[in-house]
C-alpha cells in the first residue's frame, strides 16, 4: 500500500500511529499527540545539540510583529504578504498598528539585535529558536507537508564582520544539516535554488530535497546567505578595529514539521511506523507472555528485566490485562517502537528472551545476561539497515536526461541547464516539473537542455509538494 497509494497510506499513519489529530476545525492546523510530540521533541533535541555544539544559542523571540517592522525589508515582505495572518483587534478595540503572526522571524529578530551589537567584539553572533510560525497556505494542506501553522520550525540567525565569514557560515549549516539528516537516516539531494525561487531578501537560497515514496521531492531545509540585505534596512552596524562602521553581513536557515514527516515515510512499512532508537519514544517495549499457571514468574522475571533496562534505554513494559499477545504485537509493531522483548515461561526456563526487531521482523533468542551488549550493537545494526536501505531507494529515483523527451515525472530528473531564468522557467512550463535547483556537488559538461548551450552545470527537477 505505501508504494502503491502512498498518500492514503501516510494519512493511515498519522493517525494509527497517534502522531497527530487532524480534526481541529481550522484548515492546515492539527493537534501534536502525546506519542508524536515525543517524536517530534527527540527530533528536535537532536538538532539542538548540533547547533549548540556549533556555537549557536538559543533565544525566543515573541509571535507578534508590527506592520511597520515586517514591511522594512521590500523584497521580503513581498514575497510573503499573501501569506500573512493579521491580528487588527485587541478585544473589540481597532489597534493602531496591524500585527502580524509571524511568517517567519527576520523582521521581529533584526531590530533587537542592532541594539545588541556594536562592536566587531560582538561578532559572529549565531542564535537560534524553535517556534511556530503561520501561513496562510492556499495549496492542497497536508499534515506536516503543508501547514498554515508550522508548529516545529527552527530558524538560525547568525552576524558576521565579513561576508567572507558568512559564506563560511553558509558553509557550516550545510555540515551542520548534513550532520542531522544523517542521524534520522534521511537521504538528501543539495541544491541551489534557481534566483525566481529563493528565500525573499536573499542573495541566493542552498535548500536540502528528499524523496518520498511516490517519487516527489519534498524541501526539508533551507540555508539562506542574506549578505547586507536586512541589515542596511534594520541598521545593524558594528564598529570595525579601524574605528569605522560597516553593517554585519547575515546568513539564516531553518527546518519544519516536514522533517518529522519524512522520518514518518522514508522509514515506515505496510505494517505503520518503523522508528530509529534515537527518536523513538520507547525504544524498547517488553511483552510478556503470561499463562494462569506461571503469571507470577513471568511477572517477575519481566520486571526485574525492565528494572535492568530502563537504567540506560527508554523502556515501556505492556501489562494490559484485557489485550492478547498478538494485539500487543500489531500495536506496538504500528507505533514502530524498534525492539520488542517477548518473555515467556518457556524463555525463562531455557534462561533467554525473545527479542523481535522491528525493522527486519527478525526474532532473536538472546542469553538474559547478554541482553544490554546485544541491544547496543542491535541498534547500530538497526540505524545502519534503515540509512542503507533509504539511500538505496532514494538513489533508484535519481536518472540522468539528456533530452526532454526523456524526462520522467515519477524521477528525479539530473540534468544540463545553462542557468538562465527563461531556460528554466520554460522547462517548468513544459514539463509541469519544478526546478529544484543547481547541484552543489555535481558538474558534467553538455548542452543546455533547452537552448543548447554548453555547460558544465547539472540542475534538477522533480514533481514536488
């Protein structure tokens, strides 16, 4: 079902799977369930670790932003004000000034740093937030792909003396992405976004695509070098060792819900969720296997395991009375939880457990004392099947063309494009495909695939949400 109806399939999960509710009654708005949020909260640990390990620290700035600040920044603003919600009210009183609910943050960050820095000695400044953002999404909705409300959207902000220093930037939230990316086991294309479709008020947009089962690509990060663009508008100067005043230079890049969606359908299965160690919930789920006659050994060889476990993995053990084994299995096989410990008396007679893994359905008996050893290296077997297995099917929907009337609309189409705007937007236009940019790490030389020129540049494009 995953390959063959793929969005019937995802929106199956999303709700077997408890990770959100959709039925709140506001388009492109859902509710975080307890067992999603945890996902998503591990998700969002991980990249928190990385930024701070990178020098980044994290602030919280506030929702609202005056009319007058969000419209600063020209280019910025246009490219977002169809997409603004407006707060003109305060009770039954007009305000003064529009509000707005944040798009995203340039425009609410950028005039309280000018009054943080001053110095050259001040820089780099590099901060970050997770917080939720609102859009007004005209396009189809869809959980966690396509939100008015981006309830996991961590954006970074950094200040640089040079713009030297925030190429290098650029530079680093690239490795820090690929760091992150890596430890879910999601494979990822890098790509520059062609000029018409970058980030409002940038010089030029780097972004992260995946693939998703049913062949389209999906954009799960953004890194943006803003140079001098917002910082001239908000005056954020800085005094130079010479004494002059130069204004920084900027970069900015950011993640969504969609990583937790492509977590959700790159690893899943015909049989729900299929979940990594690090980011999920439990990581181990005991079931025992009770009989009248020997409930209470079982009870207690169960919990004297659970005891022993749950000192260094997220442990949950299952004594549902009124659920069978089987129900059990299917429960926790749906949740993705990626060992599950069967514990039965004939186990506690031969002194083993029956551990099931999730990702391969292989059931293992494993000595009692030899179960912490052979859980650790069972997850890092686990982590490196599940990365193995996507990038290999992540690289089967990956073809070289060479011609348009070889494109294929259910593929990630490698291709020699001169760069031009008009090239690429004809493309577009003929093909139904979007543009999703100049490989960063690949170059042939060939012909433009439409005027014919040569060049050495490989873009790519792809039916996308």
């Amino acid at each position: 079902m995953k390959d063959n109806n793929f969005s019937e399939w995802y929106n199956e999960i999303i709700e077997k799977a408890e990770i959100l509710d959709v039925r709140y009654p506001v388009k492109g708005l859902y509710i975080w369930l307890p067992y999603g949020l945890r996902i998503r909260n591990n998700i969002i640990s991980i990249i928190k670790q990385i930024l701070e390990a990178h020098g980044h620290e994290e602030v919280l700035f506030p929702l609202l932003i005056p009319e007058n600040l969000l419209r600063k920044e020209s280019e910025h603003i246009k490219g977002f004000e169809e997409q603004v919600y407006w707060v003109t009210k305060g009770g039954d009183k007009e305000l003064n000034v529009k509000l707005a609910l944040r798009p995203t943050s340039e425009t609410a960050i950028y005039p309280i740093v000018a009054l943080w820095i001053k110095s050259h000695k001040d820089l780099p400044l590099k901060i970050y937030q997770v917080v939720n953002v609102f859009r007004y999404e005209t396009k189809h909705t869809r959980p966690l792909i396509r939100l008015r409300e981006i309830t996991t959207f961590k954006e970074a902000h950094t200040f640089h003396k040079s713009m030297e220093e925030a190429e290098e930037q650029v530079k680093e939230a690239i490795e820090i992405y690929k760091k992150f990316f890596d430890k879910l086991a999601i494979p990822y294309m890098i790509n520059r976004r062609p000029d018409w479709d970058k980030f409002p008020g940038a010089l030029y947009t780097i972004a992260f695509d995946t693939i998703f089962p049913d062949g389209r690509t999906l954009q799960i990060a953004t890194i943006h070098n803003l140079g001098q663009n917002f910082s001239k508008p908000f005056d954020i100067k800085f005094e130079k060792i010479d004494g002059s005043f130069d204004h920084v230079y900027q970069t900015c890049y950011g993640i969504s819900d969609r990583v937790v969606a492509s977590v959700i359908a790159i690893h899943g299965d015909k049989d729900g969720l299929v979940l990594l160690p690090d980011i999920s919930p439990y990581q181990i789920v005991i079931v025992p296997i009770i009989y009248k006659d020997s409930k209470k050994i079982v009870l207690e060889n169960s919990m004297e395991i659970y005891k022993r476990l749950s000192k260094k993995y997220r442990v949950y053990i299952d004594l549902r009375e009124d659920e069978t084994p089987g129900s059990k299995f299917y429960y926790w096989e749906m949740k993705g939880i990626p060992l599950r410990i069967e514990i039965g008396p004939k186990d506690i007679k031969e002194n083993v457990v029956t551990i099931f893994r999730r990702d391969t359905k292989e059931r293992l008996k494993v000595e009692n004392d030899s179960i912490e050893k052979f859980i650790n290296d069972l997850f890092n077997d686990i982590y490196n099947n599940l990365r193995s297995k996507a990038w290999k099917r992540f690289e089967e929907k990956i073809v070289r063309i060479y011609s348009l009337n070889d494109i294929k609309s259910g593929c990630v189409n490698e291709i020699n494009l001169c760069g031009k705007d008009s090239c690429g937007k004809y493309l577009e236009d003929k093909t139904g495909l979007r543009v999703l940019g100049e490989a960063i790490d690949k170059k042939e030389h060939g012909s433009c695939i439409v005027c014919k020129e040569l060049t050495d540049k490989i873009y790519r494009i792809a039916k996308s949400y």
